[in-house]
C-alpha cells in the first residue's frame, strides 16, 4: 500500500463513510481505490436519542482510527449522507431517516476542527454514483443517471465529468417528484412524492396490507403474478424512464436494495422502461446498466469524492 516516496500509510488514505438509515459503513482507501479495514456499525447505536451527532460522528471516526492505525489520522475523511447538502458541501440540511442528525448541521467545520484533518460530506447516492462511474467504465461518458431504489429513490446524474448540484446543491431528487393524484405524505415533509408509491418504503406498505404472511424479500420471487407487484413494477419502470425522457443519458445506471432481492424480474423490468420511453428516441439508444451488489462501493466512492475535492479545490 506504501507506494514510494516520504509519504507515510497513513497519508495515503482516505477514511470513507458511507451512513445509511440502518447501518454505517467504514473503510480505509488508498490512492489506487483499494479498501481495507472495513467495517459495518449499526447507525442507530453510533446516532442515539438525544445526542449530539457531530460529536457523536467524531468520536466515532477517533475510535475506529485507534482500532485500525494505531490512532493516527488519515489523510481526509469523506462521509455520505442520506441527507439533502448545501451546495457548498459544509452543512447537512436535512436527514429525514435518521431523527438524531439535526436540520442545518454543520458538521464539516466540527469534524475539521476536531480530527484535524479535511473532511468532505456529500449525498450518499452521489458517491453510489462515482464508484459505479469507475467500476463500471463509464466515467468518460458525457451524461450519466443513476437511480437506485432503496428504503427511497436515490438519485445522481452527471453532466461532463461532475454530479449535477443545482441552485441550492440538492439537484436530482427524482423521488420527491410530486405525482398527480397521490395524497399520500413523503417522511420529507411533502405531500404526493414519487417514492410514497415506488421505492423499498412503499413496498414495505404494500406488504403489510396485502402479503402480510410473505416476507419482503420474496415479494417478486412469489407474488408477481398479482396485479399489485405488476403495477409496482410498472411504477419503478416508469420512474426510469421519466429519467431517460428528461436527460437522454448517454448511460443509465440502476442499482439499490430493491433490485438485490430474489428473483427481481429484471427482463420485464427492462421492457417496461423501453415502453415507457419516448420513441423513438431516448428509447431506441438507451443504455442501461446495473450497480454491482456490494455493501462497500459508497465507501470507496465517498474516497473517489474526497481525492477529487482534493486534486480541485472547485470540484464539488
């Protein structure tokens, strides 16, 4: 992992994090994108009632750097949130999933302070994407969409080589898309978001009062023979498809936990995308493509995140 030179071990990594509403993955990365040192917390012990969550956060990276390189620091520490960021990439504006991480937190200036070291923060979905960019070998590509539906819909899109940010830095929020005819309240605060209906929340709710003796995870494996898991299909099929209309993508690239359950049927899943699409184009070019499964890749795509921040201080 020592590649040469002065530079220490140390100095050649990058603590990555990736924070999920169940679990909190950590990793060490060096310069060539390889991890080690990995390890899977739970989020609700390291976030508990009442505490304070950049504390907490700092504490937390302090031990895990005493466990694995003797309490020194690495080089930076780059963390994705399931949160809404601010577009300069300093403050977590809102955690809808996890209660404890307050709105407005402005946790790199703690972490920085405390670590001393850099600390970048960034959506959790957009690192998601950086990695598969490089695992999958698309990063070249002119514009590339990820979608991964999860406990929510995640959302990134690259637009020439940088994740799409928008005004306020909280572009591509595909699953709060308001949808015609939909009451039903978002955790966001909203009324009528996409992923009340298509995401791993809205199937949660769908099992509960329809298939309450069938276990989630079999839910496309047994019962896709229902009109329901057929409409909820067509729901996630549309969503992409809603995405290839509004971007054209060179590349679409889709992933989450919904997609890593048994027997997904992915060929009916690909032609309801195809019949949702414009004709004759973005659908007679789409290009999709599937994350690899792996409970590693935001932590090496929150490294991915942190080298560019620090080879660019304009890339954000």
């Amino acid at each position: 992992m020592n590649g040469g030179g002065t530079m220490t071990i140390t100095e050649q990594l990058v603590l990555g994090i990736d924070i999920g509403g169940t679990n909190m993955r950590l990793g060490l990365v060096n310069d060539a994108l390889e991890l080690t040192a990995f390890e899977r917390l739970s989020t609700r012990e390291i976030f508990g009632a009442e505490c304070d969550p950049a504390q907490k956060l700092a504490d937390c990276i302090k031990n895990y750097c005493d466990r694995h390189i003797e309490g020194k620091m690495p080089k930076a520490v780059s963390i994705g949130f399931p949160s809404t960021i601010n577009r300069e990439r300093t403050v977590v504006v809102q955690t809808p999933n996890i209660s404890c991480i307050s709105d407005n937190l402005a946790i790199v200036d703690v972490l920085e302070k405390a670590l001393k070291i850099p600390a970048f923060i960034n959506r959790d979905v957009n690192d998601l994407l950086l990695f598969d960019l490089e695992d999958l070998g698309v990063a070249d590509q002119g514009c590339v969409a990820g979608i991964y539906f999860g406990t929510g819909i995640g959302n990134s899109v690259m637009v020439d080589g940088k994740i799409l940010l928008g005004h306020n830095g909280v572009a591509s929020e595909l699953g709060h898309l308001p949808v015609y005819g939909n009451h039903r309240i978002c955790m966001c605060g909203n009324e009528s978001c996409l992923e009340t209906l298509v995401s791993g929340i809205a199937l949660e709710r769908i099992q509960k009062q329809e298939f309450p003796d069938t276990p989630i995870h079999e839910l496309f494996a047994t019962k896709m023979d229902t009109s329901t898991m057929k409409e909820f299909l067509t729901g996630m099929a549309q969503t992409v498809a809603a995405e290839a209309n509004l971007f054209d993508p060179d590349c679409l690239i889709i992933g989450g936990g919904l997609l890593q359950m048994r027997d997904f049927p992915r060929e009916l899943f690909e032609k309801g995308v195809h019949r949702f699409a414009r004709k004759p184009y973005p659908e007679k070019t789409l290009d999709i493509r599937y994350s690899r499964p792996n409970q590693e890749n935001g932590v090496v795509g929150a490294a991915i995140y942190a080298q560019k921040r620090m080879q660019d201080l304009n890339y954000l």
